[in-house]
C-alpha cells in the first residue's frame, strides 16, 4: 500500500457512511423546505405571490437590500415581477423535488446556492432574515461538497449504473 492511500477499516466505513446519512437527511430536509416554500405560493395563486413578492420588495427589501444590488432590483425585478415570481416559485419547486429525490445534487445546490443569495441580497438586513439564509446557504454548500445524492437519492442508482461514465459525476 502505498503512502496516499488510506487503508480501509470497518471504523473509517463505519464513519464515512454515517457521514453519508447524515448529509442524506440534511438534503431531504433543505429539499422539503424549499418545497413547502414553493407549495405555499401555488396555493396563493401565481397573481397573489406576485403582489405579494412585490410588495415585500417596495416596502421591505428595497431599503434594506445591498446597495449594489438595489439598481437590479429597481430596474429588472420590479417592472418584471410577474416574470420572477414564477421563476422563484417553480424554481423553489425544482429544487424541493431535486433535493428530496437525490437527483443531480451538485446541479441543485448550484441552483439552491444561486436563488438563496439573491434573495440575501435583495432583502439586506431584515431582522431575523438573513441569519435563516445564511443557515440555508451552509446547508446547502454541505449538500454540494458532501455529494449528498448519493445516499437514499437517485445519484447513488444512477452512479451505480453509469460508473464508466464520467460526464455523470459532474451533476451528482
């Protein structure tokens, strides 16, 4: 055995795969918060959540939003609200199914990563927000570096059917 290589005991196995588990319920529990999410605002109505998200921007957000991000907000959210509710909405969605499933983790946390910190910097420092956010983006950067599908997920079946292929490692 060279010096690299570790030698495997059933310890380390023991360990590893309770790491696996452990990032396994972390992803379906982010998955099914970011479902319940995009559940409550398709019981709204797609109408009611752009009033809604509208709202939250003009009387909340905009104000405490980054200063560089408040041009984004001003210029292409606004005036394109209906546009991005349904983005937000169906994205959350998305992510939801892709997380609870197991399926193309790292591309969903790409996703999750990418819609969290747009909402932390368009809603700035509301009381109580952004600490929720930040715990989101730690969960879900968990969920990229731990390849968190491959355990009770879709990647972990895929992987083992595609092994030789390894255009398929870069979305698990």
């Amino acid at each position: 055995m060279t010096q690299t290589q570790t030698e495997i005991t059933p310890n380390n196995a023991s360990k590893s795969k309770s790491l696996g588990h452990a990032a396994a319920v972390l992803r379906v529990v982010t998955g099914v918060a970011f479902a319940t999410s995009a559940s409550f605002k398709l019981r709204t109505g797609h109408e009611g959540f752009t009033e809604v998200m509208t709202w939250m921007i003009n009387e909340q957000w905009v104000e405490n939003s980054f200063a560089f991000y408040r041009p984004f907000l001003d210029a292409v959210v606004i005036p394109n609200a209906e546009l991005f509710s349904l983005l937000v909405t169906w994205g959350e969605a998305a992510i939801g199914a892709g997380f609870i499933l197991g399926f193309a983790t790292r591309a969903t946390s790409a996703f999750a990563l990418f819609i969290s910190l747009n909402i932390i910097m368009a809603s700035g420092a509301i009381p109580g927000a952004p600490q929720a956010d930040w715990a989101f983006v730690i969960a879900i950067m968990t969920i990229f570096a731990t390849r968190a599908g491959r355990v009770w997920g879709l990647d972990g079946a895929i992987l083992s059917r595609f092994e030789t292929r390894p255009w398929w490692s870069i979305f698990q």
